[in-house]
C-alpha cells in the first residue's frame, strides 16, 4: 500500500467517498441498504453546507489523492450536548495501517484546543475494532438500548469522553 497522508477540511468528492465507504462497508458486513447510504449522504451533505472549520472539523485520509478514510467533529450543539464524532470509516485497504488511530487522536486534541466540555458518538454493539479505537482514546460506553436509527434493528451504544468540566 501506498503511503497515507492526512488531511484536514473539506476535500472535492469527501461526501460521495464517505457516503461510498459506509455503504460498501456496512451492506457487506451488516446487510444494511438505501435507508442507511441516503442518510449518511443527506446529513453529511446538511454538514458541509454549515461545516465552519473555527468549531467543526473533518479529517480525511489520503492515499495517491483518493480519500480512504475520513472522521468528522460536528460541533453544532457542542455547547449544550457536546462535540459530535460522526462519519468514522476506513477503507479495507487503510484497517490496520493505524491511520484509524492517527484520526481519533486528531479528533480528540481539536476537542481539546477548542474546549469542549465532551465529546460523543454513536454507534452500535459488534463493531468491535471501533469500539477498542474509541476506548483507547479514553471514550466510555454511556448508554446502550436497542434501536433502528441506521434502518435496521441493532443494540444502539453511545460513547462518551469527558474533556473539560
């Protein structure tokens, strides 16, 4: 493999390729369909056109130009509710290079110079090399119920970090 870079901002084709990687990933591995790509690509799309990099921030990997994987800061509630991770996926080629680890930490320092009090992200039960990435970086498992946000009944977890009181 090719070496990554990592980059921050807004890069052409970032929702498409994010979209793109969802959607492979997770009809593949969790047979899920339409609902789930079209919401990833409506509430990334809803993102970038508020996306403000002074609070938000989204980190893309790059290898030979073509985005492999990407992580997001959604900060538009961070005030009341937190800092929301959102959109955290690699490709089959970037899983084990530890840009996935590169990506969080990035995540989680922006956090922390910006000042969120906390940072959260949602996810489901079985994903579990995620799961280790976020405990490693300090997220804890906050609430757990079962649930259908992603089209499909699954045991919904959030995450959370508490960075600043």
């Amino acid at each position: 493999m090719a070496e990554f870079k990592i980059v921050t901002g807004y890069v052409p084709g970032l929702v498409g390729r994010v979209t793109q990687l969802h959607a492979i990933y997770y009809a593949r591995e969790w047979r899920f369909g339409a609902y789930f790509e079209t919401r990833v690509a409506r509430e990334m799309a809803q993102f970038i056109d508020r996306y403000d990099g002074q609070y938000d921030q989204i980190w893309s990997v790059l290898v030979d130009g073509n985005i492999e994987a990407s992580i997001t800061i959604d900060a538009a509630d961070a005030c009341a509710n937190g800092a929301h991770l959102r959109w955290f996926i690699a490709s089959d080629g970037v899983r084990g290079t530890g840009c996935g680890k590169q990506l969080i930490e990035a995540a989680v320092d922006f956090c922390r110079q910006r000042k969120y009090s906390l940072v959260y992200l949602n996810t489901f039960a079985g994903l579990n090399p995620a799961r280790h990435l976020y405990e490693t970086a300090g997220f804890r498992l906050a609430q757990v119920r079962p649930g259908t946000q992603w089209g499909t009944q699954v045991e919904e977890q959030r995450f959370e970090l508490e960075l600043h009181r």
